[in-house]
C-alpha cells in the first residue's frame, strides 16, 4: 500500500525541498506571527489552537481548513486537492 502524501509533502515536492524543511519554514513564520509588534497581528495567531505555547504547523493547518469550513469557503480546499 503507498503511503498517502501530505499537503506538507506536497507543498515541498513544489519548492524543491524535504517535507521537514517545510514545516519549519512554516514554523518560522508561525513564530513571526506570534512576535508582530503589532497586537491585533499577535492576538489572531494566539487564536489559533495550540497544545504547547505555539502552534505546531498541523494544528495551524487544522485552524485554517475549519475557518475555511466555517466561512464558507471549502472551495479553496477543492481548487487545491485538484491540483
């Protein structure tokens, strides 16, 4: 049985690089969120669910496809899943 790909997988094999590289791109930019000088930046990053004091890249994943969900906007989801 193959092993199913990830959308981190994915979005790798796109730039080039190893899936675990692609987590900490988003990691990163995770944390830059989190440290905006700006509040309201700040304040919508700490929104997001979290079991530790960040979220991880999967649970910022989880976060986006439900604000997604709940906004109506699953179609996004479908334009890429058939990419």
């Amino acid at each position: 049985m193959a092993e199913q790909e990830t959308i981190f997988g994915r979005w790798a094999k796109e730039r080039g690089i190893m899936e675990s590289e692609m987590k900490e791109i988003i990691s990163e930019r995770i944390r830059q969120g989190m440290n905006d000088p700006d509040p309201e930046k700040q304040a919508q990053w700490k929104a997001i669910p979290c079991a530790g004091e960040m979220p991880t890249p999967e649970e910022w994943l989880k976060y986006v496809v439900e604000k997604l969900k709940e906004d109506g906007r699953d179609d996004l989801l479908q334009w890429h899943s058939e990419r």
